[in-house]
C-alpha cells in the first residue's frame, strides 16, 4: 500500500541538458515489447553484466506479468512512446532484509550523457525514503560499468565492499564487483502523506 501511495506523483516530466522531455513513469503491464525491444538497443557489452538475461522474451514476461510493487518497483523513461531506460529498485521479501534495497538502471546509449541515468537514481532514493528503507545499494562490476559508479558517487553513494575476482568478464577473466551503498536519513525528508 505504502508503495502505490509513493508512486501516486508518477507520471512526471522532466526536461535535460540534451533539450529532450522525458516522461518518468512506473512500469506498467502494456509496455512489455516496448521494454523488450528497449533491452535489444543495448549494446552486448552492457548486457553481459547485467544480473538477468534480459533479451529474452521470457524474461521480460515473467517481470510483467509478476509485477509486484512491494518486492520491485520498475520505473520507466520514455522519449515520446518509446522507453529508453529502466530503473528498479529490488528488496527482498525476507522481514531480515526489507529494510535495504538494490538499485539497478540502464540507459539507451543514445540517450546517455544528458543526467537521465542520475535523474531516475534520484527517483528511486526518494522511493527509497518514502518506503522508509534504511540503505540502497549498488553491485557494479569495477571499471566495467564506470558511468554507473561515478553516477552513484555523484548521488552521494560510497564504496563499503569490493568483492575480488567476484565476476568473469566476456573473456573469461575475474573482474572486481563493488558495492555502494547510501544511507538513507529517515529525518531527511518530510513525508507529504
Ligand atoms: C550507467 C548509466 C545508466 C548512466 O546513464 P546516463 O544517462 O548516461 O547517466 P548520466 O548522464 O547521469 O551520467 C552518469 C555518469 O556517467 C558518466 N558519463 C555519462 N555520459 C558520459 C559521456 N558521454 N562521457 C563521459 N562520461 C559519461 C559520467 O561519469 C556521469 O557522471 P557525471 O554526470 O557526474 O559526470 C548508463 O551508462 C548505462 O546504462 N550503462 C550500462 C548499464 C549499466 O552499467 N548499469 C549499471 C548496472 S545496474
């Protein structure tokens, strides 16, 4: 409940440097080949990182027809009616761990550079605080995916782990995975509900 009342302000516009309006809104049902077709815009390079395979249809059906706002919350940019990028935020069913969530987000390369990767993070940190989540976290692969850390960074986030050799890279090789974290001041903010 708490989640679609915090979801309530969606849709919103927002304007960048680029000189484009984006359309930020959360994931809904009708998007599923739109967001399909979005992941197939990615370059291979991106994706091989990401935690799910996520041109495979299957994969992008499962996530909409399961769309369970109290585990993720997915929110969406849109160029017109085009997505071009996703942005989630998981937590965990277990009462141990609800109290922390992760954050994951992908831009279209065309649309990349212009603040919308930031502007969607800066979405989910405020979600975050309205959901009452005591920290955010991020596991990127160093180097690898270097915009998203130096974006996180830029949102405050700080390096607490790095887990040596934790992933393999397209050759094969080990590659460090760091994870972020933002800790969120429950006091921060003032709740308008
Ligand atoms: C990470 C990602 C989402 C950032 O999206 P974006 O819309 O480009 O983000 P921003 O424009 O807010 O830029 C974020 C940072 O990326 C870097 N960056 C972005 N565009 C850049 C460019 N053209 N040249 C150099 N650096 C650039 C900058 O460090 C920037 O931080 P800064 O603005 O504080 O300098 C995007 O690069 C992406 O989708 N990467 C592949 C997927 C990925 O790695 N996801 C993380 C796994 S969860």
């Amino acid at each position: 409940m708490i989640t679609e009342i915090a979801l309530k302000k969606y849709p919103i516009k927002v304007a960048l440097g680029n000189e484009r309006t984006y359309e930020i809104r959360p994931l809904e049902r009708s998007d599923k080949a739109s967001l399909h077709r979005f992941f197939t815009r990615i370059p291979e390079e991106d994706r091989f990182y990401l935690k799910e395979n996520v041109t495979a249809p299957e994969v992008v059906h499962d996530w909409i027809e399961a769309i369970d706002p109290s585990r993720v919350v997915s929110l969406v940019a849109l160029d017109r009616d085009t997505i071009v990028a996703d942005a989630t935020l998981h937590r965990s069913r277990a009462p141990a761990r609800r109290h922390v969530g992760e954050l994951r987000v992908v831009v279209d390369p065309e649309h990349r550079g212009a603040g919308l990767g930031s502007k969607l993070i800066q979405e989910l940190i405020d979600l975050g605080r309205r959901l009452e989540l005591d920290r955010l976290f991020f596991e990127l692969v160093d180097r690898r995916e270097q915009d998203a850390i130096s974006a996180a960074i830029g949102l405050g986030f700080e390096e607490v782990a790095v887990l040596r050799g934790r992933v393999k890279d397209s050759y094969g090789s080990l590659q460090d995975l760091a994870v972020l974290e933002l800790s969120l001041d429950a006091e921060a903010e003032q709740l308008p509900f």
